[in-house]
C-alpha cells in the first residue's frame, strides 16, 4: 500500500528522510560523521553514497557550497 501511494518503497522514503535531516545538520556547518548520526545512517561511508546517489554531490561539496552562498 505504501509504494501505491507514494510511489517508493518505505525503505526508499526512509532514506530520503535521512538524507533531508543530514543535509540540514550540514547546512548548519556540522561535519559530514556528525551529520551521518544525527540523520541515523550506520557510517559516515553509507551516507556519503547514498547523500551523492540521491543529490550528484558530496555531502562535503554540498557543506562548501552552502557556506560560499552564504558568505556573499
């Protein structure tokens, strides 16, 4: 019932959680291990692959960025 209606499977969406509340803890300027257990990720490795899977990016080139806008 649940992939009928969101279209993914609930492990798929758990992951996109995941992947949102790291993605905010990196915007806040936290390190990529801090942000990987704060989201509830097993390692730091298993959210690198799955932040640049979902977003084309690292989460440390996400963190960089994010901070040069906001800087200017």
């Amino acid at each position: 019932m649940f992939q009928a209606e969101l279209g993914i499977t609930p492990a798929r969406y758990v992951e996109r959680v995941r992947v949102d509340i790291a993605r905010a803890a990196l915007d806040a300027g936290h390190c990529v291990g801090d942000s990987a257990r704060r989201a509830g990720f097993g390692s730091a490795e298993t959210f690198r692959r799955v932040f640049s899977s979902q977003l084309g990016v690292s989460p440390k080139a996400h963190r960089d960025r994010f901070r040069t806008v906001a800087s200017h």
